[in-house]
C-alpha cells in the first residue's frame, strides 16, 4: 500500500459481520433458521436514505469492494477503482454497502461456517442457492440498515444477474438497476465451462465427497484447476497474446536440448489457480456456479424476457464490452431489446476493451466516462411531497 493514501480512497475500512435471526425459507425449500452477513459501507446514509447503493458481487467476490483493511495491505477492494471520493460510484453522493453473499467463504454464513445445529463446518451439506435467495437476504439487509429503496443497484456478471431479480423482485425499492457484463441466463457453452471446473473439483482425491473440512483438508489441485479454467475464459485472445505471446519461462527448443520448455502463460495460470485455491473454499465454488447455471430470468415469465420485465420501475443501464466472449455484447443486447419491449427506460453503452469479461473490473477511460456520467444523473434529493 501506498505511504500515503490516494486522494480519492474510501481509505481504512473494517468490515462487519451482521446477525440475522429471522428464518429465511430458500428456494430449494430447506430454511435457514438464522445467518449471518459480512458487510462493508463506504460513506454516509443521507437524511431520508435517499442516497443508498447496493453493490452485488460477481463468483469470486466479496465485501471488501474497495478501499484498504489495514495500513499494510497491497491491494484495496476489488473494486476500487470505480468506488471512492469522485469515482464513479461517488461516496462524497452516495452511502455505498456491498456484501459477502449468503454461501460465501469470507465471512457470511456458508459451507465454511458453522452449523449451529452440528457445531461443525457445513461442508457439502450447505443448502442449495439460487439468485433470489442472495436478493431475499440482501432485502433484510436494507431492512436492517434503515433502506427503504435503493437509489441504484449494481452489479457486473453474477452481480449483474442479482440486480436485474432484485428489479423484478421489489420493483418499487429500486430506482436505478446498472447491469453490466451479464446476461438473462447462461449460454450452454457458459454452463459447459462451469461444469467441466466443477469436475476438476470433484475428481480431486482431497475433496472427500465435500467433507473434506472434515479431515483438516482441501482440494487444492481441483480448485487450482477450476480457477485456471475459469481464468482463461476471463480473459480474451488478445490480451493474452499481449501479456504473454509465447514467450518461455524456461527450457529451451535448441537443437539437442530436451530441457521442459515452460511457457509464461503457464506459470502465470499457476500461480492463479494456487493463490485462488488457497482463499476460496470449493463447496463455495460449486454452490455459486451453480446458483450462476441455474438463473434465468424470463423462465416464469413464460420464457418472455418482456413479461419479466413488465413491472420493474426503475431506470437501466446496461454495459457490455467488446472483446467479452463469455458475456457476449449479444446477451447485453437481449436486456436492451427485452427493455424496450416492456417500455422501460434504458441506456445501453458497448465499450472497446481487449481485456475481455474481466474489462468490467478495470479502468477504462470510456467505461468510466459512461458509468460517471449515469451515477451523475442519480437523483437523491428529498422525495417531494404528493
């Protein structure tokens, strides 16, 4: 971390774990009898909470959205460079809360967590997720934070899919839903990826049929694996081939040299799949790739995405990216024209990257631009009297 904090930093930030002891019914029909949420906020309620964003993560995220937890930490939150003083989502305008979703392993109740019936790990036997159930928890969440709507939702890729719900879902607490990098539901090529990291998973010796917390082990080459599949359809062609060509590690293609030849490429997935592998729990990762194969938002709508959307209040933004091919611009478009079917307000941008789904996450000046000047058109004024 810089020895001085940026300008523009939320800064030092400490998360909160949130107890909730209403029982909460998911959709599988198993109840959870209470829970627990990790939450972290970013500037400051307004009078009638007016100014509130939810921030809804995509696979692999969690609270820690932006800013530092410590003065030794190297990198902030996973967001950062779209959350702080005069970023786009601005916390001079806007009281920011994002969350470790229900099922994760950073500190909301899931697999890792304790079972208070048991007193062990939930393992494998956490219940089934899907989308509406995060949308349910994150309701009482706003709840508990004295929320009544929120100004904006927003979220990119699985974070994207929970926004679009909560627009169905609650219609009238939301005012403004940014999709971005997502889609209605998942292509089966989207779901052949997922499962083929699941696979890794599962034929990985230490993952003991899911117990594996059990017996003080993890699945660590399966989840390497998974992650190292995942990272590849992250990333574009291009940016690949910029990053690393074929460029060697090490060994050698001389003539009577039969030392390994190592490319960059495959050090650097690697090193991913390992630093992955030992943060992120795998019954965790097969219970949000799941929740992600199983969302499709117009199925009890009659498979018409205009149905959907039919009751939704709010105004959309929806951003895609040029070179995404696992969230194709095509799938943005289908939010934009299912939109305009239903007669709702939409702004629609496709921004040239050649860093592929994970364009959504980085800096990118049009991307910024587009995003900033939405959020500015956010009103969070007093609601005026009828």
């Amino acid at each position: 971390m810089p020895q001085t904090l940026p300008e523009n930093s939320v800064g030092i930030v400490s998360p909160q774990r949130l107890q909730f002891d209403q029982a909460l019914t998911l959709a599988c029909g198993e109840t959870l009898q209470s829970y627990e949420l990790m939450v972290e906020t970013y500037g400051e309620l307004n009078a009638d909470g007016r100014n509130a964003v939810l921030i809804c993560h995509a696979l692999s995220g969690d609270h820690h959205a932006a800013g530092y937890h410590n003065k030794d930490d190297k990198r902030p939150g996973w967001w950062d460079a779209y959350i702080g003083p005069g970023k786009a989502i601005d916390t001079n305008k806007f009281f920011v809360v994002a969350l470790n979703n229900l099922g994760g392993c950073n500190g909301s109740s899931g697999p890792t967590s304790i079972n208070p019936e048991t007193g062990r790990a939930w393992g494998k036997s956490f219940p089934r997720l899907r989308v509406r159930d995060w949308v349910e928890s994150q309701a009482r969440l706003a709840d508990r934070l004295g929320i009544q709507q929120w100004a904006a939702i927003i979220g990119g890729s699985l974070g994207g899919m929970q926004a679009m719900r909560w627009a169905l879902e609650y219609p009238e607490r939301v005012r403004h839903c940014v999709v971005i990098a997502s889609a209605m539901k998942l292509t089966a090529q989207n779901i052949a990826f997922n499962e083929t990291a699941r696979q890794a998973i599962l034929a990985d010796p230490r993952f003991r049929e899911g117990d594996y917390l059990a017996e003080s082990t993890y699945p660590k080459s399966g989840l390497s694996v998974a992650r190292m599949i995942g990272h590849i359809t992250y990333l574009s062609n291009d940016a690949m081939g910029e990053k690393f060509g074929r460029e060697v590690r090490s060994g050698s293609f001389e003539r009577g040299i039969d030392d390994a030849v190592e490319f960059q490429v495959e050090s650097y997935l690697r090193h991913q799949g390992d630093v992955f592998s030992e943060k992120f729990d795998a019954n965790t990762y097969l219970l949000m790739t799941k929740a992600l194969d199983y969302f499709d938002l117009a199925r009890e709508y009659g498979d018409d995405p205009e149905k959907a959307f039919a009751d939704a209040q709010c105004r959309f933004l929806v951003v895609s990216f040029t070179t995404d091919w696992r969230f194709a611009p095509e799938r943005s478009k289908e939010i934009v024209n299912a939109l305009i079917g239903a007669n709702k307000p939409v702004s629609y941008a496709e921004i040239p990257s050649n860093f592929g789904h994970d364009a959504f996450l980085l800096p990118n000046e049009r991307y910024e631009k587009v995003f900033t000047n939405y959020m500015n058109t956010i009103d969070i004024s007093p609601e005026k009297k009828q």
